[in-house]
C-alpha cells in the first residue's frame, strides 16, 4: 500500500467549508502518480517510452465530507494488473482516521496512445505491487 499525505486547502472546497467534489480526482491522480514514482516506474519514465495509461472507469463512494485545512491520508493499492489493464482501489481517511471516501479505477495502457500490451519490464513493476484488500 502506498499513502499519500496532503492538507485540504481554501481554492478547494466548496461554501460548506467540505473538499469540492471536483477535486476528488486530482488527489486521486496525485496519490497514484506518487505511488508509481515509489514503485521505480513514473509517468514520466513510461511517457519517454511512449507509454500512457488512461482511466476507463470510476467507481466513487463519498462516505463522508472532507473539511477545510483537514491534513488527509490517500491509501493506494493495485488489487489486479494484466498487460492490457489494471485496476486500482483508493481510499481517504480523515485526520481522525475515519474512512471518508473510496474510489475503484479501472485503466487501460497504451502506447503511442493506443491500447496495447505492457512492456514486460514495466509490466513487472506493476505486478509486484499488486495487493490484496
């Protein structure tokens, strides 16, 4: 699992004084391009290959609201990858430790920004770090 650390700032958040909607999956992407940088695979090294990978599908859970200036925790894992694909779980606890919100990706490689199968050096990175919930 990787985790992500980040405070929820003023441009964020909606008149409630709670974490906008919308920015959910920027922190999201944060989180997971974080993760790769870990993993010893970034995007950037991947885009030098002409690597990419695009998000096919979201599922969103908002369990319950994210406040002003909250110092957040993003937990990361890929709970599935194969050359074509992989499938991603996020989850964000609150500064009290609450589960707040989960998200389920599903995204696809491609290079030269068309499906494809992963390279297999790139493909075993992301398979050592598959983990189970």
């Amino acid at each position: 699992m990787f985790i992500f650390r980040k405070r929820i700032y003023g441009y964020e958040c909606d008149i409630y004084g709670h974490l906008n909607n919308a920015d959910y999956l920027p922190i999201l992407e944060a989180a997971r391009s974080e993760a790769m940088q870990e993993m010893g695979v970034s995007i950037k090294k991947m885009l030098e290959a002409n690597w990419q990978i695009y998000v096919l599908h979201f599922e969103l859970d908002y369990l319950k609201a994210l406040k002003l200036e909250e110092v957040i925790e993003v937990h990361s894992r890929i709970l599935s990858v194969n050359k074509l694909k992989s499938e991603w779980m996020q989850e964000i606890y609150n500064a009290e430790g609450e589960l707040c919100f989960t998200a389920k990706m599903t995204a696809v490689f491609a290079h030269n920004g068309k499906p494809a199968r992963l390279l297999p050096e790139f493909f075993e990175v992301f398979a050592r770090n598959v983990e189970r919930p």
